[in-house]
C-alpha cells in the first residue's frame, strides 16, 4: 500500500468521525489529482482487514479498471462485476461494478459502497442503488460535488469533507501551476440552453469554423507547442475539424469520440502519455477518469455553463510529472470568464447553489492581458505572464440603484455578498445584520427568499 500524503490521512480520520457521529453517506471532496482513488483503497484496505465487504462504483470502464490497478498495487484481490471479465471473482468481499452492469444485476452483500464521481448520484440508478442498500456505508468520491442544475446533494449524502484547495496543493507542489490564456470570447447570445448546458448543435455552428480552428491551432504553436496536449471540443465533428487542422499544421494529432473502438481509444491514451502523438482531440471522453500527468497543456474548444465539465477538463493536466513545471490553458470557450479561474477558493456544499455571479461581476473578477491573453486575477495589476501594465486611469464613479460605487470597489462589494450566501442559518444572517447595520428584519426576509429558491 502506498504511503498516504498528510492530507489524504486526515481525510480518512473525519470520515470516520462522521461515521461514529451517525453519518452513513459521506461525500469526500478533493481536487482532480489528488488522490481520491488512492483514499478510497486505503478505506476498502482498513474495511477488508475487519471482514467487511466493499463495493466500489463507477459509470466508465476506465474508472473501473484505474480502481483495480490501485487495489492490485495495495495488493487487496477483488473481483469485477462484468460479463466475460476475467477478473470475475464473486466470493471475494471486494468487488468493483459499473452502475450499469448493477442495474440488471442481482446485488452484491456490501457493508460499504465508494461512488467514484459522486455528481452523478441524484440519477435513478444511483439512487435506487443507494436505496437498495440503507444500513451500508456510502463513500462519495468527487473533485466537483455540484450539479448544473444547481441542486444540490444534500437529498442523498447527510455529510462533505472536504480536502485542500487547489491553491494549497499548488503550494505543496502536488498539483503544478497553471498559466491560463483567453484568447477569444465566443458571442453566445442567441445559443439556447438544453439539459442545463448549451445546445451542442448551435454551440457547433460558433465554434466549428475554420477560422476559429485555425486560430487554436496557431495560438497553440505560438503558446504551447511541444507539450502532450488534449483538446475539449463541441461535437465530434468538430473534434474531427481541429485534428485535421493540427495535422495539416504538420503536427501529429489524433480524434477519439465515444464509437470509437476501446482498444485504439486506450492506444491514443497510451501515445499521449508516450510521446508518439502531441495533440488528442475528443467530443466529452477525457473529461473524467484519464490520468496522463505528462499532459502540460489543456484547451478548451466548448463552452460549457457547467462548472463540473470546466474543472473537470482542465484537471486532466494538473498533475505533476518529471520534467513538468507548469499547464497552460488555452481557453477560446471563455470558460475562465464564466466561471473564474481554476484555482479560484470555492466552499463547497450540499446545499443547493446560489445563483452564479452576474457576467460583469465575473468579468471584474478575471483580467484578460491585451498582449498576451493570459488570463489572471484582476486583483493583479502587472500580467504575470508577459509583464504588460496598463496605464493607470483615472478613478471612475456610476451610480447603481442610487447609491455612488467605485468600480474599484466592485470587488468588495462582491465578497460581501458571498458572505451573505455562505451564511448557513437565520442567527448567521442575523449575524450579518447586526454587523453591518441593516434594518430590524433583513436577515428574516434573506432566509425566506432563500427557502422559496430551494423549495
């Protein structure tokens, strides 16, 4: 068994304080490249050793066979849930099974369940597995604990532990630095929205155009050419566009969607990781469960309202590797604008989320360099990247609702109403209204506005 980092052994620690407290379905939340996997077999490890049977659950046959590795390497034996699997092992008290494979498959006796990619657990097949089993323990595994939808988790799981922040594995040097580049912002006004993402066709006729893929593939050779590189695209079609452009560019790029056969999709994977190939290009296929940590670079060619599908996309090259200092982002879906950058300090919940901040609050929040399109924090004055400082201007005053705001205050006053959002109960916003002075009764009119949203 591989020694556990100082975090991941006090994640283990509160998850089984949780336990002793009553908690019986337990969401672990840690950054992409962290070592969930890793967790989750040290759990199944300790649950094995006391005669305890253990069922781990993903949605991907890459998840699947990630979580065997790591239990071979524990040298825990398991069996696979899969018809035909040679690893079909039923005796064995640790098995691991898709959620499809279970839902026409009589269920194994389990006294613990890890969900891998645990987002996903308010569908009816997880749910209706969950409930099948209601004295078992659930482990929740996941980077992203959220919905698009914006509701949240809290129907399923009673707990979330959550591990370092993106910022405090950087610090340590188990996650690398990220230099985010913007270099375009798509128009998406007349986009509509279905299944709480943007419709991939009307998404395609923005995106898919050669001028667009011309201009990812010459950012690319000017920004980051040379680092193993996966591309995040609208549709497959579109995919197909960006590899051919790439490879007219003379550079070796390879497609991969979700027909394409499993033995040459794990063969692109592999010359990624090996050199043989510098581009991959996929349509929704290495957004979870692909670990290449040579990967250096990330771009982004979908915009995406989904935050899950951001941080999800470019936790695919956060991981350190040998000779790897740092990931560039090349975001022509102005995801950074959206959704802030990656590293951003998010509090995560189970509650359901708040409504996202307005455009023009998140696009004080991020800076684009005009120079260089690096994009970083518009609390930085100086672009970190290329050095360019914008000539100061004078200090601007507009009027909003009546009142008179700096624009340089505009920041304050979005903390300000983070901390209103972050407030838990009433007395937290009563709280709030004794310390900023508000009139008798706000904090009151605050939490019921608050319940109808969530009702």
């Amino acid at each position: 068994m591989a020694v556990l980092r100082p975090y991941q052994v006090d994640l283990k620690d509160r998850a089984r304080a949780k336990i002793r407290e009553g908690a019986r379905r337990i969401i672990i939340q840690m950054p992409t490249g962290a070592g969930k996997t890793l967790v989750a077999t040290s759990i199944i490890a300790d649950a094995t050793a006391k005669g305890s049977r253990s069922l781990f659950v993903a949605h991907r046959k890459e998840l699947i066979e990630q979580c065997s590795r790591k239990l071979t390497d524990a040298g825990i034996d398991h069996g696979i849930i899969m018809a035909k699997h040679w690893r079909s092992r039923p005796h064995l008290p640790v098995q691991i099974a898709s959620i499809q494979t279970l839902a026409h498959r009589a269920l194994p006796a389990a006294d613990l369940i890890v969900i891998d990619e645990s987002h996903r657990a308010m569908s009816p097949s997880y749910r209706a597995l969950i409930d099948a089993y209601p004295q078992t323990v659930v482990l929740g595994l996941t980077a992203t604990p959220t919905r698009i939808d914006g509701k949240g988790l809290g129907a399923i799981y009673d707990a979330i532990i959550s591990g370092p922040s993106i910022k405090d594995m950087t610090r340590d040097g188990y996650l690398v630095p990220i230099r985010h580049f913007a270099p375009f912002t798509p128009d998406l006004k007349t986009v509509h929205t279905v299944g709480g993402d943007y419709d991939e066709g009307e998404l395609a006729e923005i995106m898919d155009k050669p001028k667009l893929t011309g201009d990812i593939i010459a950012h690319w050779k000017k920004i980051a050419q040379g680092r193993p590189t996966i591309v995040f695209t609208t549709t497959v079609d579109h995919s197909k566009h960006v590899t051919e452009g790439f490879r007219q560019a003379g550079i070796n790029a390879v497609h991969v969607d979700g027909k394409t056969p499993a033995r040459q999709r794990d063969q692109a994977f592999t010359f990624l990781a090996s050199g043989r190939i510098d581009v991959l290009c996929n349509c929704g296929i290495a957004i979870e469960g692909v670990d290449i940590p040579v990967v250096s670079c990330v771009v982004l060619a979908r915009p995406t309202k989904s935050l899950v599908v951001y941080l999800q996309s470019v936790g695919r090259g956060m991981r350190p590797a040998d000779g790897k200092t740092d990931l560039i982002v090349l975001d022509h879906a102005s995801c950074a604008i959206t959704h802030g950058l990656v590293g951003e300090d998010r509090i995560w919940t189970l509650e359901s989320a708040t409504k996202r901040a307005k455009k023009k609050e998140r696009e004080m929040s991020v800076t684009t360099c005009p120079q260089c399109f690096a994009a970083y924090s518009s609390t930085i004055r100086k672009c970190p990247n290329c050095g360019f400082m914008p000539a100061a201007k004078e200090r601007q005053i507009e009027s909003v609702d009546g009142s008179l705001i700096e624009i340089d205050e505009i920041a304050f006053q979005r903390q300000r109403r983070i901390e209103v959002a972050r407030a838990r109960s009433l007395e937290d916003l009563k709280k709030i209204e004794i310390a900023r002075g508000y009139k008798p009764g706000w904090a009151h009119i605050r939490w019921n506005m608050r319940n109808k949203r969530q009702a």
